[in-house]
C-alpha cells in the first residue's frame, strides 16, 4: 500500500523532544531523507530559509535512521568522548556505528532548520544560532531507557507495527457519576486521576474467602484423631441385646404376615383357575347389568319390584297366586279365585320381589270378572305399576307375563299376542253358575301356569295391558286350579281397561257393578247367536234397557255393534266388556225377519 513512497514513521517511533542536559546548548533534530549519503538536498521556503527534502514533503511517511555513536567534534565536548550524533545526511561520512540510542528530537521549528553542511559537514562547525550539542556517555545510554529488542518495521507489519513495551499507555478517563434526573451538573468537569506508572507492579488481590482453618493443615496421611461425643446416650450391653431381640420379633412378624398374604393369593388363584397343568378353558369377560329399556331383560327390571306372591291358607285349603301393586297406600289386584280359599276368615300373606312380607286383607271382590283387591298396611316403599291400555293392543305385539307358577315366585316368560276379544268362561265348580267368570280376554302364547293367576301382562314398556287368568290345558279344562296340565301355549288375560274399572269400584265401594240388557237367556240353544228365553216367568225384564228398546221373548241376537255372537256366553262376554251406562246396537232376527235395536246398558251388583 506504501509502495513508491517512504513509510510514514507512526507515534511510537517517532522521536520525542529531551530537555537539554549539562553541556548542551540546543535541541539536535534527526533529519534523514535522501540525502543520506552525504549529498543535501535543500529547498527555499516561502520566507526564504532553507529546507531539508524531508522537511519540504512532511506530509509522507519516513523512518528514523539508527545513529552512529562518534568522537564529538573538536571544539564541542572535548576530543575523543563519545556522543550521540543525529542522523542525517552526514551521517555516512561519520564513524561507523556501536551502541546506539534513539533520542527524542526536538520539534522542528520554521526557520530554524541547519544546513545539510552544518549539520552533517565536513566542517563539523555548529551552524549560527544554534547551540552546540551536548556530548552524552556512550556507556550511560542503556541505563536511561530499555534497549529496543528489534529494529522499527518500516512496513509496520503486526506484529512488529504495534507498539513496543516501552511505550506508554494512553491515561485512563475515569467516567464521572451521573447525577439524578433533575440535579444540577457541578462546574466544570472533574479532575482526572494521576495516571499510574507505566511498570508499577500490581498487587495480587488477596482471596475474599479464605479455606476454613480446619482444612489448612488437613493431612490425608495422618493418624485419625480421637471421635467426638455427639451428646447422645451410649447403650449398655443389654439395651442393645433387647433392641436387637425386639427388631428380629418385628421382622419374623412382618414374614408372616408376608408369606400369610401370599398364600392366600396363591391358594385363591389355584382354587378359582385350577392347579398347574389343569385345563382353562376361555371365557368372555363380565358384562354390564343395565340392558335395552324395551328388551325381556329391561321390562323384567322395571316390573319386577311391583309383582307380589300371594300365599292364602282357609277353609282347608291352600292356594297360591301372583298380584301386582296399583298404588302407594297397599292396594295390591289379583284374580278372585286366588284369594276365594280365605273366605272370611281365611289368611292372606303377601310376599314382595326383594322377600320382604307382610299380612293382607281383602277390599273387595267379584267373581263375575275374577277380580279382588287385597291391601297391606305398614308397608314402605312400595311401587304401583304401570297400566296400559288394552284398547291399543294389536295381535302380535310382544308380551312379558310374570308369576309364581307351581309356587316359583318372579317367574317372567315372554310370548306374543296371539288373538284379541277371546270369549271365555272360567270356574262353574258350584254348579249354580255363580263363580263362573266371563271375561273377554287378551289370547297370548307366553307360558302361563297354575301360579301364574293375578300376575300382570305387560308390554314392551312394561305397563301392564292385562291380568293372567285362564289357560288352556290339553285335558280340556280351562281353570287354573285343581292341578290342570301346564301350560300348551294358550293363555287368557282380562284386560286391562276393563279391570282397572272394577279395581276402582271395589277400593271405593267395596262392590262391582255389572251392565246388563234386562234378558234371560236361553243357555242350552244350540243354533247360531243368542236367544231369548221363553220359559219361565218373564224371559224380558219389565222397564229393563231391553223391553225399551223393543226386545221381545224368542228373538235371536246376532250381532253386537257389528260384531258376530255365535253363543249366550259370547253376549254376556261382550256386555260385559262396557260399562253401565253406554249404549249399544244389536242386531235381531225374529221369524224370518232381521231388525237392529239401540239400548243403553243397565247396572247390577255384582257378587
């Protein structure tokens, strides 16, 4: 980069001024350019004095020559003492160079410049106006400043281009403290701190913390010292023999508890999964209870906690049945023929889903519709169930029955809706026809068994549609008592509007009431429908619903609202499935000719 040019000398290696010693009489100025060789170039400046070719380009770079140590010239400091002599452009014709030392020129000033011949002459002569140059010892140089260890890079290449150790340290600025925000800046800045020497030793900051006295003199080698009482007791002999004893009784203790637990797990295990080597077969795992609202399983959860098993003793006999509660305050319906072997003073016991039981009384009864209310008292908890409607019923629907058949409490079988407004008849064990039932019943396959009398049929939201009366056995019968055969897949159920009536009337009146037309009938007629009597005293009931509406002894009834009556008991079947009071449109066939009649049913006690 300084090609074609001298180097500039920087800071370090420049020369600095020396104060004039003893025998001095001025500054000596180091003037080398290119006229070291003995030949000075000097140049005219503006004002007329004469300039040194590194003087006129002071704006370059240049080096200090290395001075020659010579005989200071005769006249100066006396013959044959050795001086310094500034290099310069007579610097060749001088003595050839020993120890030398840099000196610290003084400033050049305007005017004040030598001649090349004066300065490095031949003559040797002090130019005008200068003073003489002191003579310095040769031998006293290396005492005032240390010896450079190289020579000055001219091309100030690191890392001979930084600075040297003898060079001195820029001072160092002290920052002053800030004042808070708001407080006047004092006058003027602050002095700065005398700077430090340029070798002065730094102390070695002493350890802020110290090793503990105790580890200074700590010798891994050294015999151990005596142990140290810690304040605590020292146990005897035996107080150490009883702790050992107390601890082998715990441990033999928790041992036998250990291997006592263990065994029984081992011998569990092998009870529940075999011995070793015995065949395990697989199995699914456990299941959640809850099941399908409308499932078998779900209807018998819901219901199950309302059926009861009655259990009745009278009269020398005893007999079993199912019955299922209507409200909170006892009121528990069943069929009549359950509860009849207890007459008057008879026993009832009724027995709930979770085996609580409890003594029952009867309300009251009928045996036209095989129906009887009975109720506990001091019972809590109970759970009426649901009733349905019968009317809504459609053939096929799925059915869930629930009784104790052959004494078999909570016995629940499932079928379906087999046929709707069976006609039929039920008991005639008297032979008077008082105990005989009539009912228009609910046709079902779910197994219904000598038991199963009073239990509630239920549908698929477990309200109840009917109460299981009457089977159909293969011997013919069609009782539930007197041991018939089980059950063939034919059983009969009042429904449920029709019994929930009756149910009424007994809890309020203690009676039923039966609608009637006001007719006799002939029972052993053998044609198609029913006829009126014509023996007797009066076959039609004066001012009954059936002389007002123009029936008369003889006429044949076909038909009631439309629908086929094949026998006497289907018309008393079908009457009775009304309430008094509602009207009816029968259809007549007297002699040769067909008429149709309206009449309004009438009321009779029922026994």
């Amino acid at each position: 980069m300084n090609e074609g040019k001298p180097t500039k000398a920087k800071w370090w290696s420049r020369p600095r001024p020396v104060s004039p010693g003893v025998g001095e009489v001025g500054p000596v100025e180091d003037i080398s350019g290119p006229g070291a060789d003995g030949d000075s170039v000097a140049h005219h400046n503006s004002d007329g004095d004469q300039q040194s070719e590194r003087d006129y380009q002071s704006d370059g770079d240049y080096e200090l020559d290395r001075p020659a140590t010579t005989t200071a010239p005769t006249g100066v400091a006396g013959a044959g003492s050795p001086y310094v002599a500034p290099a310069g452009p007579g610097a060749a014709s001088g003595v050839g160079g020993g120890d030398f030392e840099l000196e610290r020129p003084a400033a050049v000033l305007q005017g004040s410049v030598p001649d090349a011949e004066a300065v490095g002459g031949p003559s040797d002569a002090v130019p005008a106006g200068r003073a003489p140059v002191a003579a310095v010892p040769a031998q006293q140089a290396p005492a005032d400043r240390p010896r450079p260890l190289h020579d000055p890079d001219p091309y100030s290449t690191p890392p001979y281009g930084e600075p040297g150790p003898w060079a001195p340290a820029p001072p160092v600025q002290h920052p002053a403290a800030t004042p808070a925000h708001g407080t006047a800046m004092p006058p003027g800045p602050p002095p700065l701190p005398a700077p430090a020497p340029l070798l002065a030793p730094v102390p070695y900051p002493s350890n802020p913390h110290p090793a503990p006295a105790q580890w200074q003199n700590y010798d891994p080698w050294a015999a151990p010292g005596p142990l140290q009482q810690n304040g605590a007791a020292v146990e005897t002999k035996t107080q150490r023999r009883k702790r050992a004893r107390k601890a082998l009784v715990l441990g033999a203790v928790a041992l036998a508890l250990v291997s006592g637990g263990v065994g029984g797990a081992v011998g569990a295990y092998l009870e529940r999964n075999g011995g070793v080597g015995d065949v395990t077969l697989p199995q699914a795992a456990k299941e959640a209870p809850g099941r399908a609202t409308d499932s078998v399983a779900g209807i018998a959860a819901r219901a199950l906690p309302s059926v009861v098993t009655l259990h009745v003793r009278g009269s020398g006999e005893a007999d079993t049945g199912t019955g299922f509660v209507l409200d909170t305050r006892g009121h528990i319906l069943t069929n009549n023929h359950v509860v009849e072997p207890a007459g008057s003073g008879g026993e009832i016991t009724v027995t709930f889903s979770g085996g609580e039981s409890a003594k029952a009384t009867v309300v009251g009864r009928d045996s036209g519709y095989d129906l009887a209310v009975v109720k506990v008292s001091g019972v809590a908890g109970l759970r009426p169930m649901a009733l349905g409607n019968s009317d809504s019923v459609q053939v096929g629907d799925p059915v869930v029955a629930i009784g104790a058949p052959f004494d078999l409490a909570n016995t629940v079988t499932s079928g379906i809706i087999s046929a709707k407004e069976r006609p039929i008849t039920a008991g005639g064990e008297k032979g008077d026809g008082s105990d005989v039932s009539y009912v228009d019943a609910l046709q079902t396959d779910a197994p219904i068994n000598p038991g199963n009398s009073g239990g509630p049929l239920l549908d698929t939201r477990a309200r109840v549609i009917g109460i299981n009366s009457a089977i159909r056995s293969a011997d013919g019968g069609t009782d539930l008592q007197g041991g018939q055969a089980g059950s063939i897949g034919l059983g009969f159920a009042i429904p449920v509007n029709q019994a929930r009536r009756v149910a009424e009337e007994l809890i309020n009146t203690g009676r039923a009431t039966h609608p009637v037309i006001g007719v006799m009938l002939d029972m052993d007629y053998t044609g198609d429908g029913a006829r009126v009597g014509t023996k007797g005293g009066a076959p039609v009931t004066a001012g009954g619903p059936g002389a007002r509406a123009g029936i008369k002894t003889g006429d044949v009834i076909t038909e009631v609202d439309g629908q086929r009556v094949h026998s006497g008991e289907e018309l008393i079947v079908k009457t009775r499935a009304h309430r008094p009071g509602d009207r009816l449109r029968l259809t007549l066939r007297r002699g040769g000719s067909q008429r149709t009649v309206t009449l309004v049913l009438g009321s009779a006690s029922g026994g």
